[in-house]
C-alpha cells in the first residue's frame, strides 16, 4: 500500500511518500480502507522529535491520527462493525492514519456521519473531541454560561464556538480582523479582534476560558474569569501543570488542560450534533497523500481557518 513515512525526525522534507506493507488486523481490531485523514498541530509536533519521549525512535514511522474510511475486515471478537460500514474516528496514539490502510480497535471509531464527506468526516475526531472533551469534563460547562475561545478560527475553535453554543452557553470568540465575520457565522454571540484588543484587559468575566492555541495562562487571564471560573488549555505546559495542582486544592479558580481520549461514545456524540446541524464542518484546505509535506507546511504556519483534509482514496 502507499503511505507516508519518516525514517528520522526532522522538517517537512522526511515525510516521504513510498510503498509499505499493508498491517494485518489483531482480533479486536478493524482493517480500514482509508479514504481522507487531517493534519492536526501534533501531527508535525511529533514529526520534528518534540515528542520523542513519548514516541520514541522506532523508525519507519506512519504519522496521523484521524480516519474516515470503508471496512475492509473485522477480527475475530469485533462485535459492533462489518465489512462495507463506513466509519470515522483515529487510530490511538502514536498514528498510522497517513496510509491506504489501516488497523484500529473498534472502540476508537464511530459510524460515519451520514450528511459529510469522507473528507469532512476525517477533519472532526482530534479537533471536536478535544473541544468537546475540555468544555463538559475539564470545564464543566453549563447552559447559560459565559465561555470565551482564544483562537476560535482554527481546527478546535471552530468545534469549540459550535459545542458551547449547542450546549447553551454565551459564547466570545476571539481572533484575527479577518476571521470576525466567519467566526461569527459559527454562532459566537460577541467577538474579539486580537489584533486590536487584548482579551485580558476587558470588563467582560468568563465562566470558563479555552485557551486553543495556548497563548495565555491562568495567571494573565485571572482578572475577566469569575471567581470559580475554569482556565482551560491545549498546552500541557510545566506553568499549567503546577497551576492545575495547586488550584485543584484550592476554592475559587482553576487551571486545567485538556488531553483528547478518543472513544465511540462521544464519536457517536459528534455525529449525532452534525447530523441535526448542529456543528459544520470547515475545510480550509485540501492535500492529496502524496503531497502531505506541503500540508505540514501550511499547518505550520498557524493560520489555518478550520482544518486541512488529506484526500488519501476515492
């Protein structure tokens, strides 16, 4: 089968596109015919070695996390899908997604939504889960809250906005001049130019404040959250770690970050918002495999407005 592949971590320039042998299915598992993948952040993180305590040094190495694809097989004790289904969801960590196949425990996938693409459907399990995820466990999120998203235009902002809005919260989004209008159609009730004001420095307060891209802390936004307010990141900084043991033990504010687990359940969850239109699906743009460096690239940059979709087979 075609993939890509890194022998060694580095710039875009290992990811090299080349034939590798097709995984055989465990039997808990699915054999899945890949149709689309995505780029997300921790897809070139763990490219360029910063997470090589985790990943280690086994090289080659297939990068990518999230799937929408065919079934091909079933093993043995699967239970929930058959050949044919089309299913969504990820492969666990470390990836394996950027491939014409691929192996996944079935409790890592959900039936696809039936009113998206395959390259659509691909674009929502890290990026939703996540949202999802930090603003009903880590902040516990309540119908009319305030909830504010630092970086609502990108991958998880965009799932972010529409989750709390689905969840009855008040939502403030924030982010660049040129994003306001788009942002806005998410359904954020009030928006916030970065560019030319700084969130921390308003007379708004928050019920919970995600941080998506990680630029703040609890510390810098302690003065616009209430006073049992949840400061919530994607960055699991050394600050934040210490911030959410030491707020953990102590009444008023908390600080808290948010590491996605993928499971059937809130996949099912997720699919269930698309499919009553409650959350779309935003595509800035679209790679083929063979061309996924250029999309590491692009992703790189930090500008993406919604997620990158990686067209894998048809």
């Amino acid at each position: 089968m075609k993939a890509v592949v890194i022998r060694r971590y580095g710039s875009p320039e290992v990811l090299q596109y080349e034939d590798v042998e097709q995984p055989k299915i465990q039997p808990e598992q699915l054999l899945i015919k890949i149709h689309a993948s995505s780029v997300n952040p921790i897809d070139w993180k763990i490219r360029k070695g910063m997470l090589s305590l985790l990943t280690g040094n086994k090289f080659p190495m297939i990068l990518g996390f999230d799937v929408a694809g065919e079934v091909i097989a079933v093993g043995s004790q699967v239970t929930r899908f058959q050949p044919g289904d089309s299913i969504y969801g990820g492969t666990g960590f470390p990836g394996g997604a950027y491939a014409e196949f691929a192996v996944v425990s079935e409790n890592l996938v959900a039936p696809k939504p039936t009113n998206l693409t395959y390259e659509e459907a691909a674009v929502v399990p890290l990026a939703a889960l996540t949202a999802l995820q930090a603003l009903r466990e880590q902040g516990n999120i309540q119908a009319g809250q305030a909830v504010l998203i630092n970086g609502a235009a990108g991958g998880v902002g965009i799932f972010a906005v529409q989750i709390a809005k689905a969840l009855g919260a008040e939502v403030t989004g924030v982010c660049s001049t040129k994003n306001l209008d788009f942002v806005k159609s998410l359904g954020a009730d009030y928006l916030i130019d970065y560019k030319r004001q700084d969130f921390t420095e308003g007379t708004a307060q928050y019920d919970i404040i995600f941080d998506v891209v990680g630029k703040r802390s609890l510390s810098t936004s302690k003065r616009v959250l209430k006073p049992n307010g949840v400061y919530i990141t994607t960055l699991p900084t050394p600050e934040i770690f210490v911030q959410g043991i030491l707020t953990a033990f102590i009444p008023g504010q908390k600080a808290k970050f948010i590491i996605e687990r993928l499971n059937t359940q809130d996949l099912v969850y997720l699919k269930d918002l698309i499919e009553a239109g409650k959350i779309r699906v935003v595509i800035d743009r679209t790679y083929p495999l063979a061309e996924l460096a250029a999309a590491h690239t692009y992703s790189e940059t930090e500008r993406t407005v919604g997620k990158i979709a990686i067209a894998i087979s048809s």
